[in-house]
C-alpha cells in the first residue's frame, strides 16, 4: 500500500508508525480505540511505555502533515489529509494487487497488526471477488481463488492469522472452496496451530463439515468428536461453548446421512441445548436446523417444523447471503409443500439469482424448486429442479443428486409426466443402492405420496436405462434437458 504526502512516497521512522498509519488509512475516517492498538502494536511493552510510544508515533505522523484527531480514549485520521493507492484498487473491478501479490499491503513487516490489516482487506476483497474472479495481473502461481491465496499465504507466514481468518469468514471461506479443497486446507491450518483453543476446536468441526459435503462420514465423525473433547477441557466460556454445539450439530447432519436415528437424535438434543447456552443466532439456527432435518426423517412432522420455526427466528429478518439461512428456509418449505404440513411462518424467496454457479446454488434453488411447488408453478418449478441437478452433479456431490433426483420426480408429476417421474426415482434408487444411502421413512413417504405410476412398466424401464450413466454428471443433464422442456426453454443460468 503507498502513502503519499504532497505527491511524494511516504517514508516512516519505525515500523510500528507505518502499521499505525495503515491501520488508520484503512479504517477510512473510523476512530481507533486507542488502548487497543496500544496493545497490539507494542504487546510486549509495559503499559506505559506503549502509550508513550504511541503519542511519539502519533506526534512524528502529526509533524508529517497528517490531521490526527485523539478524543475520547479514541484516535482518529481525517482521510482528506492524504492519498493512497487503496481508495482506488477498492474501486477496482480486479483485486488489486496491493491485497494479492508479491506488491501486496505491509509486504516484509512480520507483526500481528500486519496481518490484521491484510485480511481485513481480503474480507472486503473477497466479497465482491469470491469465487471464479481471478486477476490476470498476477503471477500464474498465485492466480487462485482469492481466500485460498490469503489464507495459504498466511498459513505460511503466519499460522495463528490463518485460524483468525477462517473462524472469523467461516461463511464466506465455505462458499468459496470446494469441498476437497476447503478440507486440505483446514487440515493445514489444525497442524500448524496444535495449541488447544475453542477456535481450534471450532476449526476441528469446521473440518468436520468439509469431509461431511465429500462423504468421508468416518473422518467427519472423528474431527467432530475431537472438537467436542477439546472443548470439555477448556473452561467453559461462550467460545467453547459454541465450538461444541457446531460440532454436535455436525455430528447430527453425519447421523443424518448415514441413516444413524437414534443417535442423530441424541447428537440433535445436545446440539440444541448447547446452541441456546451460547446465545448465538448462528449456532441455534444450525441446531435446531439439524435436529428438525433428524425429526423430519423419523416421520416427526410437527416437531421438525417447530425447529425450523425456531432456526429461522434465530435468524431473523431477510435472508441474509449464506446458504445455511436459505437451507433452513428451504427444509421448512418442503414439508409444507411436500408432506402438506401446516408452518405458521412466512417462507420467501431471494429476490434475484445469487450464486449461478457453486456449492451455493445447491440450497438457493432447492428453496426456489420447493416455493413453486408449492403454488403448483410448473415452470419455475422445472427452473429450479434442472439447475438443482446441474450444480450438484457439477459439484460432484452425489448423495445430494439421489435427493435432486427425487426433486425432478416431483416436478414431472407436477407436470403431468408420470412416466418420467417413476423414471427418477428409478434412477435414484440405483443410486443410492450405489452408494448404500436408502430412502428414509419420510423419504419413501414423499414419494409414495406423489409419484403413483408403476415403477416397473416397460416404458419406465426403457427411459430410465436411456438416462443412465456411470458419468453422474451425463445422467443429470439428461434429466435436466427434459425438465428444461416443461419450462419451456432453457434459462441463462444454466450451467455448462
């Protein structure tokens, strides 16, 4: 990042001056505690002296020509007193390289503060520049997606940064990788930072999650239950506390998947009552969100939508941009429109198409497809069943293919193609044989209660062998193309 005063580079004394300025300058006119970056720009220092330090620093930076404003145990930087490079590469519709890159911010200053200041920026990089924006500027060694670079470049200069980075963007950090991806690299991160802390224990279910969206269920029951031993041992604070409900919560959605009721609902239980312990919107929202997914399978109709009630009160207000809000929102949607049971809360959708592509598709149109339905739109219906399809098979997540298949099955009969309903779940069925992942009971339900065609009528036989294919991806295009027909004509979001 460059400094400039009158036209001409700034040069600082101490690189304590340097970190305090970037920090200002990337605040943008909002005060600093002053206590607080005391202690982090000098944490080795007596109090005292780390206060002189600071009002040496802020006087040198006042002599420079710099409006520094202290009032109120805060210390503020009028903007207008400089320019930099940064207001201009925030404007930029490439990440700029003084966030990414060999000519990235503080580049060389090894110190806490340095590394606050950069993912502070990747933060706000990122969020406009998530996944497929690559910068043609920059090295092809580092033209990655941008939290993977941060977060390797961290790892590697940094170890403790890089476990801060991904606890504080979990959401956006999980949206950004894919799932292999996303698991190397949290595995990295645990063996870089052995210490026994509840962001450690949080990272261990985090990891927990990643290996669940890849099928490892044995590995992500491992990485859960580590979270929750090294959790018990810490005291017990807030941090701990919701480190031990994510995993619980995880180990529900694994019991989930691997058909484990009685003890999905044991770890549902315990997640709950841990969540509420912590007063965390988050982590009741995921609770009660997977203990309903348990009571829903187990035919609990009436109890899983008071917990999905309760998962999107945590919530509250609009759908935020996270894709466990909308999979709340959905579940809650499909029993209503799937099993006919009665939710005393309003479900709306979001109101454009906000992840085209990737994993966040999955629960955007899973929620788009279970809205239709519901008010019997065929065409949107189609919309959102075809895209559902394509992601996860683009995705490569193939126990939630068997699920988009029953989906397409749906969506035929809602379209008055019976044959082609029975063909899906043919199709799913082998599937899940496959990958030894049977219908639940409320699974099976589903399907008995809407696809009523025989399953073994010689034409159901001939077009389910017509769409089959060991290329999962193959298979599902094929579905796709016919549900595109019922729509009408293929949308522009569809995937190639």
């Amino acid at each position: 990042m460059l400094v400039l005063r009158d036209g001409d580079p700034l040069k600082l004394r101490t690189r304590q001056q340097a970190l305090l300025l970037a920090r200002l300058v990337v605040e943008g006119g909002r005060p600093l505690d002053r206590d607080a970056i005391t202690e982090s720009l000098w944490p080795e220092a007596e109090p005292e002296n780390a206060r002189a330090y600071l009002r040496r620093a802020v006087a040198e930076l006042r002599a420079h020509g710099f409006d520094l404003r202290a009032e109120r145990g805060t210390l503020l930087l009028i903007v207008t007193s400089l320019t930099s490079d940064l207001a201009e590469a925030r404007d930029a519709k490439e990440i700029s390289p003084i966030v990414l890159g060999d000519e990235s911010v503080l580049t060389g200053l090894d110190h806490p503060v340095a590394d606050e200041i950069r993912a502070t920026l990747l933060r706000e990089f990122a969020r406009r520049h998530s996944r497929g924006k690559r910068s043609k500027s920059r090295p092809e060694a580092v033209r990655t997606d941008a939290w993977s670079w941060l977060g390797r470049r961290f790892l590697e200069t940094s170890p403790e940064s890089a476990l801060t980075l991904v606890v504080d963007s979990w959401g956006l950090v999980s949206m950004a990788l894919p799932p292999d991806e996303l698991l190397q690299f949290l595995t990295d991160v645990l063996t870089a930072n052995s210490a026994n802390t509840p962001d450690r224990g949080r990272l261990l279910g985090y990891a927990g999650y990643a290996a669940s969206l890849l099928t490892h269920y044995g590995e992500a029951e491992r990485l859960c239950l580590q979270a929750i031993e090294s959790s018990e041992t810490q005291d017990s604070t807030k941090d701990s506390m919701r480190a031990s409900a994510y995993a619980y919560s995880i180990l529900t959605m694994v019991m989930l998947e691997t058909r484990q009721w009685e003890r999905g609902y044991v770890y549902g239980l315990q997640a709950a009552e841990m969540a509420d312990r912590t007063e965390n919107p988050a982590s009741i929202s995921l609770a009660r969100n997977n203990l309903a997914g348990i009571q829903w399978h187990r035919l609990e109709f009436e109890a899983s939508a008071e917990n999905y009630r309760l998962a999107i009160e945590a919530t509250g207000g609009p759908i935020p941009l996270a894709n466990a809000a909308l999979v709340v929102r959905a579940n809650a949607a499909f029993l209503r429109a799937i099993y006919g049971v009665e939710i005393s809360f309003q479900i709306e959708p979001p109101q454009e198409m906000r992840f085209p592509q990737g994993y966040g598709g999955v629960p955007e149109n899973y929620l788009r497809f279970c809205l239709a339905f519901g008010r019997k739109e065929v065409p949107a219906a189609a919309e959102a069943a075809a895209l559902l399809l394509e992601h996860v098979a683009t995705e490569h997540m193939e126990r939630y293919l068997t699920v988009a298949l029953d989906i397409a099955a749906f969506t035929f009969v809602l379209g008055e193609r019976p044959q082609e309903a029975a063909a899906c779940v043919r199709l799913g069925s082998r599937l899940r044989y496959a990958l030894s992942h049977k219908r639940s009971p409320a699974e099976a339900l589903a399907v008995r209660r809407h696809v009523r065609t025989s399953l073994f009528g010689s034409s159901v036989v001939r077009l389910t062998e017509a769409w089959w294919s060991d290329d999962l991806q193959a298979m599902a295009h094929r579905v796709a193309d016919r549900l595109w027909s019922l729509r009408g004509s293929r949308a522009e979001t569809r995937l190639p």
